[in-house]
C-alpha cells in the first residue's frame, strides 16, 4: 500500500475504522489484526470503487464486511487470529478507554447481534438513516425502526451501570 | 442527570488517545505462515493420495491375474510420491522468521522448482503409465476380445507377434503424444488441482513488491 494513498484515502477515515473495529474485536492482538485487514481491503478495492456513493460510505461498507468476514471466519478457525492463544480471561476485552462511560457502552454494543454493531454504530458517527441503509443494503424506514429497537436495548444494558 | 449513548460517544472519543491506530506492519506475515501451510498439506495429502493409489492398484492387479503388470504400475506411482518426499522436506525447511516476503519468495522459488522437476517426471510418468494401461488391457484377456472384434472387421490384418500392428502403431502414437505433451498435461493439473492457491500466491507477492515500492 502506497503511503499516499494511506494518507490520502485512509487517515481521514482512520477514527471510523478503529471504532468498528473495537466493535468487534476483544483483544488487542485481534484489533490489529481487523484494523489492518480493512485497511488492505480498502486499499485493494480501490479500484472498484465507482464513485456511485460518497468514497466514505466506501469506506464504512469495506470496514463492515470485513469485520464480519473476519469475525465469521474467527467462529470457523480460531486458529487464524492472535486470540486463540490467550486464556480465557484474556477474552474479556483487555483495552480501556480513559472514559468509564465510554468502555460501558462498548461493552454493551459488543452484547449486541453483529448487524446491531453495525447499525448502531454508524448512527453514533451521525450517518443519516440514507446512509446508513445504503451501506447496510435496506431501506431508511428499516433503519429508523432499528435504531430505536437497538437503543432501548443499550438503555436497558447500561441501566444500572451509567449515572 | 443520566448521559444519552450519543453523548457519551462524542465525549468519550475526544480523548485523541482513544482513537491510536496501530501500524501496518505484521499481517502479511501471518498470512504467509497461514498460506504455505494450507499448501504444505494440500502437497502431503497429494503424496499420501498417490501411493495409497500405488497400493490399490497393485492389490487389484494381483486380484485380475495381471501382476506384472500391476508391479510397474505399482512402481511407477510409487515412484512420484518417492521424488515428492525430498521435495516435502525442503518445504518444511523454509525458515519462517524471515520477513514475508522473503519466506513467500523463498516458498515462490521452491514451488517453481518443484513443477519444473515435476514437468520432466511427467513427461515420461505419462507415456509409462499409458504404456501400462495398454498392456494392462492386453494382457486381463481383453486384448483377445478385441483382436477377435477387429478380426472380423478386418480379416487380413497384420499380426506383429500376435498383436495387431494397428494396435501397437496406434499405441506408439499417443505414447508419442503424450511424451511431446506431457509437461503441458501435468501443468494443467496443476492449475486444476492448486489454480487457486498459485493465483493467490502471485497477487501476495505482487502486493508485497507494491509495499516494499
């Protein structure tokens, strides 16, 4: 990967990338792993890209399928990632955010489904429900439904945990 | 007052050290362990494939009567899955803590290596076995069930020992084919039975060069 095109194409959707990927990952040896598998696939379907949608939805679309490529993949074969060879403790997610509030509601987001991640997610980076069902393949209305079901279900998680 | 989630997102990420990402440096590596491995299998279960065959055919040859036969056969498999073991041994040598590229490169130089030994044992395993075949065929009593049918459709044929020269002259030209062929053949095998892996091992490499560029 040319580090023009990291720079370029990459940097100024760097923060996205590692949110999903934290998302989705509970090690930091994993993390990396996803974060740089995304950053390979961008790079590698670069020229796919058509310029139907904004490079960012690209980016975000990218991002998605391969953390559930990966995570489905690490389901089949945990022998491919770094993960496999801590202890079971060690699975709990071993990073911290210096923000308590913020380590809550990722370690509520990771209890949800794998599609829940996604949505509510790019919700939280302020996608507009258009957006969001572009890159999701589903309609707005869908979107806006699942918003609110997944944001009870946070609110209920944190209950108790968040003042 | 309780926090929103969305508030507690914006907040919690203005802390710049929560969004650290870390470098690119480590995947390829990984996944050319992961690559050579897959390989190093798919190449073994080849090996033990060819001579459990090797041991199959000689079993049966004994059980059609056609032992001879069979014992070339036999010897001719056997002596594929012999030449594959040095070969084997040299892939389970590629030292893998060198860099990627190098461990890929190094594994890039043994594969070409090996299709190339390959290439030249196939180019006489082809004939051979098709040699084999024939006089399997002759000799399981089919061949006097054929010389009967052409017989019949040709009565005065020439007989070269008790074989119908049109048999033998038909037999010399595709073992002649094969021998002018056969490196082709085995090369397509190749591309059928590991296509995917070789593609896959060309674009690593490719997209290796880029990075290093």
């Amino acid at each position: 990967m040319s580090s023009d095109f990291y720079t370029t194409s990459i940097i100024p959707h760097q923060a996205i990338i590692i949110k999903i990927c934290r998302a989705y990952t509970n090690s930091q040896e994993d993390f990396e792993d996803y974060y740089q598998e995304v950053c390979l696939q961008i790079w590698k379907s670069n020229d796919n890209f058509q310029q139907q949608s904004e490079w960012s939805t690209w980016v975000y679309r990218i991002a998605l399928n391969v953390c559930l490529t990966l995570l489905k993949k690490q389901k089949n074969n945990p022998h491919h990632f770094a993960s496999e060879f801590l202890p079971e403790q060690a699975m709990v997610d071993s990073r911290a955010f210096a923000d308590e509030s913020l380590n809550l509601l990722y370690g509520a987001i990771r209890q949800l489904s794998e599609i829940d991640r996604a949505v509510i997610m790019l919700y939280l980076e302020e996608k507009s429900y258009q957006e969001i069902a572009e890159i999701m393949g589903t309609n707005p209305t869908n979107v806006g439904v699942r918003i609110k079901r997944i944001k009870e279900r946070l609110k209920k998680l944190l209950d108790g945990k968040v003042n | 007052m309780e926090k929103s989630i969305e508030s507690i997102w914006k907040e919690g990420f203005l802390d710049n050290n929560a969004l650290l990402a870390p470098k690119l440096n480590d995947l390829y590596t990984r996944k050319s362990i992961h690559f050579i491995d897959k390989f190093t299998r798919l190449f073994k279960i080849n090996l033990i494939a060819i001579a459990v065959f090797a041991g199959v055919l000689l079993v049966a040859s004994f059980v059609a009567g056609i032992p001879f036969v069979g014992g070339f056969l036999f010897l001719l498999f056997m002596s594929l899955a012999v030449v594959g073991k040095p070969e084997m041994d040299k892939l389970k040598k590629i030292d893998k803590n060198q860099n990627s590229f190098q461990y890929l490169s190094e594994f890039d130089r043994w594969l070409k290596g090996t299709i190339q030994l390959y290439t030249k044992i196939y180019k006489v395993f082809y004939p051979l076995f098709f040699l084999g075949l024939a006089a399997a065929i002759w000799a399981s009593g089919l061949g006097s069930v054929l010389l009967e049918l052409v017989t019949k459709i040709i009565p005065d044929m020439y007989l070269y020992r008790g074989i119908p020269a049109v048999w033998l002259v038909t037999m010399l030209m595709i073992t002649n084919l094969l021998y002018r062929f056969g490196g082709t053949i085995y090369q397509l095998d190749m591309k059928l039975t590991y296509g995917n892996a070789l593609r896959k091992l060309d674009e690593m490499l490719a997209d290796m060069e880029e990075l290093r560029s």
